[in-house]
C-alpha cells in the first residue's frame, strides 16, 4: 500500500486548506431493473466501502464542497443534492479508522488533524442510473452501484448513514413526490408502483396505490401503452413537470 | 468592556475543549398573544440580539451541544430540537465579527482558532411560551422574547438564520402537525386558526381551515365551549395525541 505525495500532504497540511471536524457524505441513489441501489467508492486505504465524501475548502460553501466531492469522486455533476442529516454523535469512529490506517502505513504521529473527530454532514440525490458514468480519484479504486438492501462491507458508520438516509427517503414519500430522474421519461402505473414498493422494502395495494397517486395531479397520462409485458398493456404516463415542481416546492396533500 | 478570565481562557485554548470551524445556533418559536416569537439574547460583547448558540465538545454529541447550549443560555431544558439546516456558506461573517470583537478588546492576535471560519448547524424548537423563563450566562447580558416580524438589529447572519427557520417552519404546515406546545392544552378553532396564520404570514379562509385540520384527524372537540369573547360561543379542541405523534411520524395527508 503506497501513499503518494498528495495523500501525505493532505496528513500534514491539508488544514491550511479544509476546514478541520467537519466533512460531507453523499448518498447517490439510483433506480434500475427493480432495484434501488447506491453509489460506493471501493477506499485505497481503508478496507471495505466508502460513500463518496470528502472535506471542506476553506473558502468553499459547503454545498460546492459537496458537487465538488461527487464529481472528483464518481464523475456525476448537476445532481441536485440535498442536505439530510448532520452526523454528529461523539462517538463517530472516524478517529479510530485514520489511526489505524496511517499505523498500518508505518506513520507514528498521531496527533494531526486528521485523527481528530469530525462531524459529518450528509447529503443525498436521487439520480438517473443511465446518465451516471462513475469515475474517481486517488482515494478509491472502483466506484459500483449497489443494492441498498445488499450491502458490502462498508468503512466507518457509513452503513448507518445509508440506513438514515433511506429511512429519510421513505419519509419524503409521504409529503414529496419522487420518481423523476429516477424513472425513465414515460413509465407506466406499475413502474411508478414498483419504484415506491422498492423505496419502502413492502408490497402495496394496486388500486389503493393507483387512486392516491394519480390524487396528488402530478402525472399526465400518455396516449401509448407499453405493450408485450402483460396481457392488458398498460398505459405510459409522464410527470406533468409544473405540478410536480409545486409539489416539490409546497408538499403534497395537505394545503392551506 | 471588560473580558474576563473565561472568555480569555476560551480565545487562547478553546479548541482544546471544542471542536473547531463548527457550532450550532438555535431558533427557539414561542407563541402568545397571537404573535409569533422568537427568543434572542443580548451578546455581552458584540453589538446587538443574537441567537442562543454555542460551540459543541470534543466529546460531545452535536445534539447534547446544542441542548446544552440552550440551557446554558436560556434556562430551557428538556426541550424537542430539530436540525433543520447547515449554515456553510464561505463567507458567513463569523470571522470578521470575531475580529472586530476582539480588537475592540484590545486583542491583537488574530490567528486564534475563534478567528476561522464556522460553519453553524441550526436547530430549531417549537416551546410553550409561558413555561420559558430565559436566563442567560456569561456571554450575555439580557434574553427576550421578540414578535419574528418586528426584529431588532442582529449580529452576522442570524437575521437570515431566522428567515430560514420561518420558512422552514412554514413548509412543515404542509405535512406536519403544529400548535402542541404552542397552544395551551385546550384551544378554539379561531385560536388554532390564529397560530397557522401568524406562522405563514397571510389570513386563511375560515371554513377551508376547519373543514381541512379537521380532515387530519388529530383533533378532538371537547363539551365546553370558549363563552363571553364572540357571540356564538366556540368549541374548545384539544389534540388526540396518539394520533398527533402518528401524523408526526408518517406526515400528513399522503400516506400509501
């Protein structure tokens, strides 16, 4: 294992550059063949998975810290991404990962910023599977698409910020409408179904489903029909994309 | 104006203790007398209201920090509080406020970690206005509760701090319930009116609001009536709690 020059800069100096206790994650998810799935980095140094994450210049929002991070990372830009969580327990482990990282590359000092603690704030994105070509750094060797419901083993906490993440996710479905970006541009009724069933890890009623969410006034029905899947070839739809704007901005449901 | 021994101590070793470029600030909503307020504390050293906040431990959780942090400066404890943002632009003020405030002090040196740049996690609290009895610490000198709409002059950012927590709060409307610990525990319908309408700002159609807060389910009509402030004597409410935490947990209105 070979640490290169940037890497032993970032030990030594990197806090002239970033600022010191506090990171961001990101939390890409895709939809593709049925399955929800995230985006990981495999880490050069650590064992196991990583999310895609990174620091904060000192002269950097923190939310271009973010787009700057996935891009490095992964090579997807203009994601819309969202702040979720601030991952600030005490007990984060991140200490103890670097310390054992820079022990097993024969470095003693202990005491840089980059053993300190750091708080993580988390951000998530839901993106279009086809459109992301995943790339990356010098921090990772690959970058995959995983089931979130089969995980690898990942480094840190980063398994239980997924698992907030997707709980947040879940959540969003009850006041937001999801599903563009994630969907192809014209779907049918059971594509849209099996995206939500996906998200929330259960099965749901067809016509309950199909009542509820054509209420919400965000899809427009298309003339075609998807045929040759099932005997009675359903109809495409397409998000009417003003109304789903208005619903992204204002909530769904429950207007005064 | 005097810097004692605490407040010089915290300037030269702080970042011993805290941890550093991270704080939290905290938006504390009370309601009384149909007006919506907010509770700010006179900064002892820099000019103007500011918001309860303050720095998080080493080894100390960010939510402990930010429940620590309001107890220390206000008296409030056992309080509900929510992330609701991460303030991280670059150029947040913190730096230069902290400058000014220490050269008015006579203090020269301006590499000291307080001069960095923070990022502020805010949380916000929905309270009962009359179980508050702010008191305040060292680093203030007076707590007050202020109408949100009439605010005084505030230091950095915090005016925008609150400006975000407000729209915040008002997008909740739209999927979450409010009113407990802002309503004493029985109310009227106009009363409940009166607190959606101050929080977003504009008045709402009488008979649209009922027929809608009625339509979630979350509330209970009582025998007695509110007699002697209008003609038709009111129905007192109050909230069925068990279904209150149901629509807090899984939002209102949309449920699959």
């Amino acid at each position: 294992m070979a640490f290169n020059q940037e890497i032993k800069q970032l030990f030594a100096k990197g806090h002239e550059s970033y600022l010191r206790n506090i990171s961001i994650d990101c939390i890409i998810f895709g939809f593709n063949a049925g399955e929800l799935k995230i985006l990981l980095l495999k880490a050069k140094f650590a064992r196991g998975w990583a999310l895609p994450g990174g620091l904060i210049g000192r002269e950097e929002d923190i939310d271009s810290a973010a787009h700057r991070t996935l891009e490095e990372r992964t090579g997807l830009v203009d994601i819309y991404m969202q702040q979720f969580k601030v991952f600030g327990q005490a007990d984060r482990a991140t200490q103890v990962v670097n310390k054992k990282l820079w022990e097993e590359a024969g470095i003693k000092n202990d005491k840089g910023w980059l053993f300190e603690r750091f708080i993580t704030v988390g951000y998530y994105a839901l993106v279009d599977f086809n459109k992301a070509t995943p790339s990356f750094d010098g921090f990772s060797t690959e970058a995959e698409w995983f089931n979130v419901y089969e995980l690898p083993e990942m480094i840190m906490d980063h398994a239980s910020l997924v698992a907030d993440a997707l709980e947040f996710l879940r959540l969003q479905l009850n006041y937001r409408p999801v599903g563009y970006s994630l969907l192809p541009e014209k779907f049918t009724m059971p594509e849209l179904q099996k995206l939500y069933e996906t998200i929330l890890g259960r099965t749901l009623d067809r016509r309950n489903f199909q009542r509820k969410i054509l209420g919400v006034g965000i899809l427009k029905r298309l003339k075609d029909r998807k045929v040759g899947v099932t005997p009675k070839a359903p109809y495409y739809y397409r998000f009417d994309m003003k109304k789903y704007q208005q619903a992204l901005s204002n909530g769904m449901g429950f207007q005064l």
